[in-house]
C-alpha cells in the first residue's frame, strides 16, 4: 500500500533492499523499533523510521514527542539534524521551529539542514521565514551549497519576490558555478519575474534582469519575446530591429509572439500606420499570422476608419481555418468597424453569420438595430437578453432607446437598472445623462447629475463633462466652472469640449472674468488649437483685444485659417481697418473666412469700393467662387453705404435664392428707413423662407421706425396668426462671479428705482428717445418713455450701476440687434456717468 513518491530517497534504499520476508513487518514499521528499544540508544535510522512510522503528519509529532521525551538533551548533532530533516519534510511546524532554534545555538548545523528549513518555509508559505533563514546562514560566514542556492531562488520565484535579483547578485559574489539543475531553476526564475515586472508595468527592470542575467537567458525564447514587449512599454520600437538581430545571433529566430509584441507595442502607441507596415514585415519574411496577429491588424484598420480593408481581411481570416474561439474577437473588431463608420447593415450581417453568440455581438447588434430605425428588431434583441448581467448591454439599451426617440421606455430601463442595485455603475448613469443631453433636456441632465453626486463625490469624468456642458447651455458658468475646479482636484481632466462649451458660454454672455478664470484653469494643460481659438473668439467678443492678441501671437507658427479670421473679425467689429488689412495681407491664401471678415471690415468703415475690389477679383487672386456670406457681406457694405439701388441689383443678379444676402440687404432698409424698398425685400425674403420671424421682426420694426405704428402693428399680429414665433430678447451682465441674464419688464424694485434716477440725468443732458422703437400704441409720450425703459439692455445697465462701484467699466451681451434707442441711451450714460459700456 506504500507509494514510493511519499518516502524520502534514503528511505526507498532501504525499502529495496528489505528482503521479501520481512515485507511484513515492513508494513508495520511500529514492530520493528518498539518503544522499549529507545530506552537504549536508537540510531539515527532508527529514530527518523519511528518519526516517519505514519504517514499521517499529527502522528509524526506525537513520535517526535515520544522521542524527546526520552532523550534527555540535544547533544547528538546528527541525530538532532536527523530529526529536523524529517520533521520539516513532515510539516510539523511548531516543534520543528524549537528545535531549529535551540540546535542552532548548540550546533554548527550542515547546509542540509538549513536548507530542508528552506524548503519548508517554501513549501509553507512563509516567505519572511524562508529568506531570513538563509539570511542567517550568510551572515554567519558559511557557503551555500548548490542545493541551498536552488532552493532560495526556486523560493523566491513561487512567492514572485523583487529578492531574485539580490539572490542573482549574490551567486555571482560567491562565483558559484550552477548545475543544470540550478540553471534550469535560475532560468524559469528570471522568467516569471520578468513576466511580473511587465505586469507592475516596470519594463525597465525586466529588461535589467534580462541583460543581467543574459548567460542564462540568451536561449529562451519566451525571455526574448518578453524583452521585445518590455522594449515597446518604453516606447523604443525603434530599438525592437536591434533585438531580433541579437536573437538571430544566438540562434533564436523571432516567432509570430515576437513579432505580435513589437505589433501590439506599436498599435498601443497610436502608430497604426507603422503597425500595418511591420505586419507585411511578416508576411516577406514567411511568418504566419496567428489569430492575434489578425486581431491587431484589424484593430490598427478600425482606429484608422479603413473600412474596406479591413473588410477583405475579416474574410481572408475566417478562411483560414481557426478556431470558432479564436474568431470570437475578429468578429467583434469587425461589427465595432462597421458601427463607427455607419455601416450597420454590414455589422448585422456578421452578427447575423455568427452561430455562437457572446454578449458582446448582442450588444454590438442593439446599437446597430437602433442606429438603423429598426424598433421591432431592436426590442427583439433587448428581450431575448432580458436576463443579461452584462453592463454594457444594458448601456447600449438606454442609448438605443434613446436614439429610437423612446426617452421613456431609455428611463424606464435605467430605473429598473438603479432598484435592482445589482450591477449599476456609471456606464449606466453616463448614457441616460447623455440621453437627456442629446435632446438638450439640461434640467433633467442636471437633476440626474446630482442624484449620482448624492450617492458619491467620486463620479466619472464623462459625467461631470456632460453636466458641465449642460451648464454651460443655460449660462450656468461659474457652477461649470466650480465643477472643472472638482475634476482637477480628482486628478481628472476635462475633455476639449468641455473647454470649449465653457468658452462659448463665456463668449455669449460676454463673461469676461469668467473666461479668463477658464484659461487659468486650461494652463495646466495641452489644449489643441481649435480650443485655443475659442478663447481667442470669446477675448475677441467680449471687448478685449489686447488678450486675442496676445492668445494669437502665443500660437506661432500652430495659427490656422480660423485663428486668422477670429482676429480679422474682431477687428472688423471695432472698424480697426489697418489691423485686420495687416493680417489678411499676410496669409499666402486666404479662405472663405478670412475674405468674409476682411469685406465686413470694409463695410463697417465705409469703404466700398476696397470691399468690390476683392469680391469681384477674389476668384482671380485667389481661386476661390463666392459664398452667400460674402454676398451678403458685401451688399451689407454697399446698404451701409446708402447705396441701396446698386446693392438690390446686386442681389437680384447675384443671389437671388440667397436668403442671407437678402436679410442684409433689408436690414440696410432699416437703416436707411427706406420702407417701400422693405416691403419688396420682406416679400421676396418670405419667398424664400415663409416662416423665417426674422424677416417679420425686422419689418414690423421698419413699419415703426417710419411711424406706422398700425402697420407695423399688423405685421406683428399676421406672424402670430401663422404661429411664427420670434426669440425673446435677452442680455446678460457679468458682475463678479454672477451672471444675470435680464429679459424686457424684468425690473425690480431696485432697477427701476436706479433707471428713473439714470433716465432723468441723461434727459437732463441731451437725450431724446427714439419713439419710433416703440412698438405698441400708447396714448402718451410719458407711456412711451417708460415702455422704452423696460428694454432688456437698460435693466442691465441697471443691475451693473447697482452692484459695482462708480466708473467701473460695463460689458453687456444680447442675443439680438441692439435697437437705436437702446443705442442712444447707451452713448448718454457713458458721457454722463463717465462709465465705459460695451453692448
């Protein structure tokens, strides 16, 4: 019944050579040393036979115990080094530590010994034990043998123990010379602990290791390919040629795993192009492809938004004979391919000519069936896989539902997801927040933010994105700004467009302060030049021209067509010529931008005949056709011009179907006052677009500039009829870390108190109200005058005179034209409160 693997070696000697006749007493060990025998002086087979009588381990100890007992002292070296020997091949750790520490302090014990308690605190667990031990046999000046070394590295491999590399240095301190066998256990050694350091994402010490240790390692294949992928953790690909030259030298030809880890390295450091080109490396060099190597190929096609390639090899690779296991991740890289790109039908037909489907296809399926307009296949899906714990799925359902126009049954699925609280992370709160985003629902977007915020601080930075950019929609910006301060204290970084929303918010409600907090905040960080040109637009909008320029001339040589016409525009608004002529002179080629700026600039500084000179030879000198913007910008400078017939005729012969052209041509009739003219434009406008209130807003005030009232009383009255409905105006006015938006009659107490007050001086000092922006009947001038009051820009002006202290400049954003009232009022409070006002 004896299994020979459980016996020691010298104990299977023995074994042999037992004659047949004593196998039975063999087989019961107990009768061949009787305990009256110990009474003498056992020997040491005796003694290790009687521990070993059992191969039930408590029994080993209970005849340890028997054995101690009857020997009075530990004065026979071999027979205590026996004992230890046997015990710690047994597993009897508490006696076995005792007598391990008091033989220490009696005896110079033999490199056996200490190296069974090696391999006993090895086979234990006990990596403190292990290395200390043979800590205390270095310190006390002994050599370790051969066996010994095998032991402590095979120990620090199992435990997976930065000590190799100490171990390793201290072998060649000793100059020991290894075996085969210690080779062989140095070699799996460096291995693993190379393949942990690439798991700690320390690729600089597995490369160390390596080269240390290259004796033992320059014929390992594996440790070769480890080193390639440690060489591409440090993005050296360009040192990954080098490495195979030296594997070739030493007779290790790179395999398909090799050339994978210089691949993957490469595909991981976003030089997809790069990756295709070493993969026909491959192919010229007769290496197969294995099913990984199709993987990245596929991978590196799908970030490149190469369709068709891709495609063809999808189609080689089912054709080569792998695996149904192997294919499960070319079929996803394919349906994902084809979702990015738009082409859904394709990615149903894959998942369709998949027999064994993963969660994964299912998933990919649902946003394509929802993406396609396909409810009935959609809901299908989502109801075969109603018992799914896969979060992605369920993530794909809320944004399918949503994308189907389903906001119900999407917050019907999310609701059901949060009661559960089985599997509910922020994947699921991101898709029904963006759900609602994408409607621009920012109510409800931001109540289902702070929901997720009550239940942790510590949320994603694609939620605190969305929200900041919902915040910035409805002019919330100093709380989108005090969110931006939150990520950053959590180490997350805010995505571009969530600068950019920010930016935008600042530019239309000419947020000045704000915006500049905002780039405070973006120093810290690379932006791309598409951001940096939106703080420039927002400096540019809100008045600061000094700032645009210093963010235009911090870009160098990253300024783009854009950054030119911002800066070119900005000019324009404030009739700086010479500056915006300056810059457009130095762009080899300009765009349709900058041309449009530089005509808006001749037109709002009256010069014309500048403004035909480059529409009419733009196509000459620059090769490009004019656009209904520059249309429009050019018959804008002949209105302005009060060139009113030449700038009709031009829009009949140029632009007759060109809605803007024909807006900026009637808004040179409000200039102008020429309402016969108004009349033609309005209806050829209609014609164009019959539900545009611009064009009825825009009349009606014509109508009431030239003092009909009743007309232009009309024109209000049939665009209601037709359901037309126009903006309402709104201004915004930055004070401190306020913004307050101000609507018509939006006065309180206070600002009323304040206009009166601010309208009797500038009476006093000159002004006279523009009636004719009156447009309601009034039985007098007085009723007028406090209607005229009631405009959006006057409160504004209101709250700023309120909340600041004198002289402190005003700037002020509206969403619509400033009406010549507002305009005039505006000019008097400046000169008469010597405040400076920007509208």
């Amino acid at each position: 019944d004896f299994k020979l693997k459980s016996l020691t070696p010298r104990m299977i000697t023995v074994w042999k050579s037992v004659p047949p006749r004593k196998i039975s007493l063999w087989k019961d060990r107990k009768k061949l040393f009787p305990m009256t025998e110990l009474n003498k002086h056992p020997s040491i087979r005796q003694i290790t036979s009687f521990i070993n009588s059992s191969s039930d381990p408590p029994n080993h100890i209970k005849n340890f115990g028997m054995i101690t007992n009857k020997l009075d002292t530990l004065s026979d070296q071999s027979t205590t080094e026996a004992l230890i020997q046997s015990l710690a091949r047994s597993g009897a750790t508490e006696e076995l530590e005792r007598l391990y520490r008091d033989a220490k302090s009696l005896f110079n014990l033999s490199m056996r010994t200490h190296n069974s308690m090696i391999q006993f605190y090895k086979e234990s667990g006990q990596p403190t034990r292990c290395f200390e031990t043979f800590d205390d046999l270095i310190a006390s000046g002994a050599k370790p043998n051969l066996f010994v070394w095998t032991s402590i590295i095979s120990a620090s491999s199992k435990f997976k123990h930065d000590r190799l590399v100490d171990l390793l240095h201290q072998m060649k301190a000793f100059r020991v010379q290894p075996d085969q066998f210690l080779q062989e256990t140095i070699k799996f050694a460096v291995g693993k602990m190379m393949k942990q350091f690439l798991q700690e994402n320390r690729p600089q010490d597995a490369l160390d290791l390596f080269e240390d240790n290259f004796g033992y390692m320059k014929s390992n294949l594996i440790a070769w390919n480890q080193v390639i992928q440690s060489v591409m953790e440090l993005n050296r690909h360009e040192q990954v040629p080098d490495v195979m030259h030296r594997m070739e030298a030493e007779g290790i030809h790179p395999n398909e795993r090799s050339w994978n880890n210089f691949i993957h390295g490469l595909f991981r450091q976003g030089k997809y192009e790069d990756a295709l080109h070493h993969l026909s490396d491959m192919t010229r060099r007769n290496i197969a492809w294995n099913h990984v190597t199709y993987t990245i190929a596929l991978d590196c096609y799908r970030m490149l938004r190469r369709v068709e390639p891709a495609h063809q090899l999808y189609l080689k690779f089912l054709q080569s004979g792998f695996s149904v296991t192997e294919q499960e991740r070319a079929h996803r890289t394919m349906m994902q391919i084809f979702i990015q790109s738009g082409h859904h039908q394709q990615a149903l037909d894959v998942f369709a000519s998949v027999k064994m489907k993963d969660q994964y296809l299912y998933t990919q399926a649902v946003m394509a069936t929802a993406a396609l307009g396909r409810e009935d296949d959609f809901v299908a899906l989502t109801t075969k896989n109603s018992n799914s714990k896969d979060i992605h799925f369920w993530t794909a359902c809320i944004t399918g539902y949503a994308t189907l126009k389903k906001m119900d049954e999407a917050r019907s699925v999310f609701d059901q997801l949060i009661q559960s609280h089985e599997f509910v992370n922020d994947n699921v709160w991101t898709a029904i927040i963006q759900a609602y985003a994408n409607v621009e629902d920012d109510t409800t977007v931001l109540q289902l933010f702070e929901k997720r915020r009550a239940l942790s601080q510590d949320m994603s930075a694609s939620l605190c994105n969305i929200a900041i950019c919902s915040l910035a929609r409805i002019s919330q910006i100093k709380q989108g700004i005090d969110l931006v301060q939150n990520m950053l204290s959590r180490n997350l970084i805010p995505e571009m467009g969530t600068w950019m929303s920010l930016l935008l918010a600042c530019r239309d409600a000419v947020a000045l302060s704000s915006g500049m907090k905002i780039e405070e905040l973006m120093r810290s960080f690379p932006v791309e030049i598409v951001v940096m040109n939106t703080l420039m637009d927002m400096y540019a909008r809100c008045a600061s021209i000094v700032n645009a320029e210093r963010i235009f001339d911090q870009l160098g040589d990253e300024k783009t067509d854009q950054s030119y016409s911002i800066m070119i525009n900005a000019y324009a608004r404030i009739r700086d010529v010479k500056s915006a002529q300056n810059l457009f002179d130095q762009i080899v080629t300009p765009s349709h931008r900058c041309i449009t700026g530089m005509l808006n600039a001749y037109g709002h500084t009256g010069l014309v005949k500048e403004a035909q000179d480059l529409y009419f030879n733009m196509k000459i000198r620059f090769g490009l056709e004019p656009t209904p913007f520059q249309m429009a910008a050019l018959i804008d400078a002949l209105a302005r011009a009060n060139c009113l017939d030449q700038a009709e005729q031009f829009a009949m012969d140029h632009a007759p179907n060109e809605l803007v052209a024909w807006m900026s041509l009637l808004g040179g009739c409000k200039i102008h006052k020429d309402l016969d003219r108004a009349k033609r434009v309005a209806q050829h406008c209609l014609l164009l677009d019959p539900s545009n209130a611009a064009v009825y807003v825009l009349l009606s005030n014509i109508y009431s500039s030239c003092n009909q009232k009743k007309e232009a009383l009309l024109i209000r009255d049939q665009m209601k009829s037709s359901g037309i409905k126009k903006s309402p105006g709104i201004c915004w006015i930055e004070i401190g870390d306020r913004i307050i938006t101000c609507t018509v009659g939006s006065h309180t107490v206070e600002t009323k108190a304040m206009w009166d007050e601010i309208c009797t001086q500038i009476i006093q000092a000159g002004y006279l109200p523009d009636h004719s922006c009156v447009l309601r009947h009034f039985e007098t001038a007085e009723e007028e005058l406090k209607h005229l009051g009631e405009h959006s820009e006057k409160i504004a002006i209101c709250w700023g005179f309120l909340l600041t202290p004198p002289g402190t400049p005003l700037l002020i954003a509206k969403n619509l034209r400033t009406c010549s009232d507002c305009h005039s009022a505006t000019k008097w409070i400046s000169k008469v409160f010597g405040r400076e006002i920007t509208l």
